[in-house]
C-alpha cells in the first residue's frame, strides 16, 4: 500500500495514502464515493495494519465543504471506520488531545492539513476545499484552539498536504471575487487573459490562513505534489468518478 508519511516521531505519526493501481479501488479510501464499500474498508484495514493500530481506532466526518469542527473524544471511536452513516455529520475538522486515535480527512484537490502541537498534546486535521478556505474553516479551528484549549499557536507544527496545483485551479469571477474579499489572498491569484479564468492557490491561502492564527512560517511545511498532474493523485477536476486520499494523524501512546 502506497503512504507518504510527513511526521513519524516520537509523538506523532501522519501522512496520506496515495492512488496505486495495484490496489482495490486504485487504493481509494473513501465510503461516500465508491464501487464497493467492502473494498474501501479492506484498504481500510491495510492501512490500519501498517499503522500498528486497528480500522475501529479511526474517526471519519461526513464532509460538507463547512467551517465546522469538533472535538473526539474516546467515544468517537471507530465513527465513519466502517459504515459512512456512522461518521460524525457535517464536520470537515477534527482535533484531540487523546492516544491512539486516527483523525481522518478524505481529499482529491481540496486542501488537508495535518497539524500537531507537541506542547499541549492536541492533534488535528482539516478538509479545505476552495469553499472551507473562503468559510476560514483553519483559521477558526486554531482561533478555538488558542482562545478556548488555551494552545500557543508557536507550538504548531502544520503539514499542508498534496492538492490541486495552482496552474490547475482555475475558477470564474464568482470564486475569484469570494477569495479576494479575503483581504489576504491577492499575492495567490493572477488572471489569465486568454481564457478569462482566475488561477488560484489555495495551499498557499492556506498557509496565510496559518500565519494570521499566528502560527511560525518556518513550522508550516507545504507538499506541492498536484492532485492532478500525479500519477498517484486522485483529482475531482480530472475524474469526477475518482477515489479520496486519506490524510491522517495519531498521537503515540
């Protein structure tokens, strides 16, 4: 099974799968979007394995493109592992602060982010699509972190994960005019004039989003692999049919 691991230390493991044509479902992850929910769940499962952990210890959302987010607990154990109608609902961020849990977040162009603090404990990940990232949906996550779960957000460490490439995103006026009222995205966009599309980062918005939070530059790292240009990239703009990566974190017991 094809992983790219960001952070294997002695807290904290994270990474995402990654399209591999010699798995089930080209090793697609998602249950909301697939030919067989049994297969998903085997690779599922085969992950878990190279994770050292078990498919119940996984927390899945039912994704919404929304701002919303919470906070698992023990007691979300195993929400969304195996059934989608047991995922948390209209959530597209998690965090915790407990052991040996997997936060889950499913992407194919959208932006995942990954992120620990090694201070206080707390682990997350966020789904950011182009709508999450005109909502602010990381920015309100690490406001909540910071003012209500009292973390120092010089104590984050942020991996933004592979997603549709700039070149690639491109949009209309409508979307375009949502990322501008932002006040902070302009040095991410440019216009071209051939095909009257706006092409817009949203890794890079992201990461902005990061630094207002006020979490160090130099601690957010960037995977620039396109969704759509990678052969081991599942990409909605390409193939509207296609799987999801799984973007995920655990911290250590």
């Amino acid at each position: 099974m094809k992983t790219k691991i960001y952070y294997n230390n002695e807290q904290f493991i994270a990474g995402t799968t990654l399209k591999d044509s010699t798995e089930l479902e080209q090793n697609n992850m998602a249950l909301h979007v697939c030919t067989s929910p049994d297969d998903v769940v085997i690779n599922r499962k085969k992950l878990a394995a190279t994770l050292h952990c078990d498919i119940n210890d996984f927390i899945c959302t039912q994704q919404t493109h929304s701002a919303n987010f919470h906070r698992a607990t023990l007691d979300d154990k195993g929400f969304g592992a195996q059934q989608q109608d047991t995922a948390i609902a209209n959530t597209d961020a998690l965090y915790t602060f407990e052991k040996d849990l997997i936060l889950c977040s499913f992407t194919a162009d959208c932006v995942p982010v990954i992120f620990y603090n090694d201070r206080h404990g707390v682990i997350g990940v966020i789904h950011s699509g182009w709508q999450g990232t005109v909502k602010e949906v990381t920015v309100k996550l690490f406001q909540h972190l910071i003012e209500t779960e009292q973390c120092s957000p010089q104590d984050f460490h942020v991996q933004i994960g592979m997603a549709l490439s700039q070149q690639k995103f491109e949009v209309d006026a409508d979307v375009y005019e949502q990322f501008n009222r932002l006040g902070y995205a302009d040095d991410f966009m440019y216009y071209n004039a051939q095909t009257n599309k706006y092409h817009i980062d949203n890794q890079q918005t992201v990461k902005r989003q990061c630094e207002l939070a006020g979490i160090p530059s130099h601690q957010i790292t960037i995977d620039n692999t396109c969704t759509f240009l990678s052969d081991q990239g599942f990409s909605y703009r390409q193939d509207k049919q296609c799987g999801r990566h799984l973007s995920f974190i655990m911290r250590k017991s």
